[in-house]
C-alpha cells in the first residue's frame, strides 16, 4: 500500500512534472513569438522612422542646396514626423510668398526708378535748355543796350549836328537878311538914281 501510494504520488508528480515541462515550453515558445514579433515591429517601425527622417532631411537638403522654394513633402501622416513635413511646407509656402512680394516691390521699384530717371533726363534737358535760351536772352540784352547806347550816342551827335545847323541857319537867316537890306537900300539907290 506504501508502496502503491509512493507510486501514485510519483506518478501524479511526474505527470506535473510534465506539465510543468509543457507549460514552460509553451511560455516560452509564446514568449519567442512574442519577442520575435516585437522585434519584427520594432525594426519595421525603425525602418518606418529611419525612410521618413531620410527622406524629411534629404528634401530639406536639396531645398537649401538649390534654392528651390517648390520643394514639397509629400504624405499626409498625423504623426510627428508628418506634422514636421506639413509646418516645412507652410515656411516654404511663407518664403514664397515673401519672395514673390520681393519680387514684386523690386519690379515695382525698377519702374519708378526708370520714371525718375525719365523725369531728371528731361530736367536736365529743360535746365540746358533754359540755360540756352538764358544765354541767348543775356545776348541780345547786350546787344539791344550797345544797340540803344549807340543810338543815343548818334542821337546825341544829330542834336549836336541839329544845333550847329540851328547856328548856321541863324548866321545864314542873318547874313539873308543883311543881305535883304543891303538889296532893299541898293534897290531905294538905284530907284533914287533913276
């Protein structure tokens, strides 16, 4: 009976004994699955990680190498790395637009500064040619006061002449009408003689 009791308890211990084994080899061979499954995750999720950093830092790379403002990220993720490539993407559209407006202004300021350069030409045209035309003007002025000195000089010189002809008609209007009484007296002689 001891004996049969102590073969039954070997027995019983034996089958956990078993049991035990397979338990433990099920364990572990879910535990190998599962680490083997958390290490296929792990490096897909690193694979994942590592393409989209590559790619982010490779498109930020040749943006700033080339100047190129159309470089895009491309995926629409709502992870972190997808926020990423959407906030570049705004700074990119940001940077364009400012370069547009630059753009933009510096045309706009090219234009003005052809219209001043225009204008100041045509000052300067108009400030040479009021500078002829002052000239001229300063010209004739001298010429019109020689001209007016000359004349009052001539004039001078005909009232002068004029006087002297004055003095000459009065000796002349004299000298007639001397010559009228010496006529007169001779003609009253000759009638008295006769």
């Amino acid at each position: 009976c001891i004996s049969s009791a102590a073969s039954d308890v070997y027995k019983r211990q034996e089958v956990e004994l078993s049991a035990a084994k397979s338990l433990m080899y099920g364990i572990l061979l879910i535990m190998l699955i599962s680490g083997s499954l958390v290490l296929y995750i792990s490096m897909t999720v690193a694979k994942y990680m590592h393409n989209r950093l590559h790619y982010l830092h490779d498109s930020v790379t040749q943006a700033q190498t080339n100047f190129d403002l159309s470089i895009r990220i491309k995926g629409n993720s709502t992870d972190e790395l997808g926020q990423l490539g959407n906030a570049f993407n705004e700074m990119m559209n940001d940077f364009e637009q400012v370069i547009n407006r630059v753009r933009t202004n510096t045309g706009s300021l090219l234009k003005a500064s052809e219209q001043m350069e225009t204008c100041a030409n045509a000052m300067q045209r108009d400030v040479a040619i009021g500078h002829s035309e002052t000239e001229q003007v300063a010209s004739a002025m001298t010429e019109m006061s020689s001209t007016v000195q000359e004349i009052a000089l001539n004039a001078v010189k005909a009232s002068e002449a004029s006087a002297a002809a004055n003095i000459e008609a009065k000796a002349g209007n004299v000298e007639v009408s001397k010559t009228a009484v010496s006529y007169t007296h001779l003609r009253a002689h000759e009638t008295g003689r006769n």
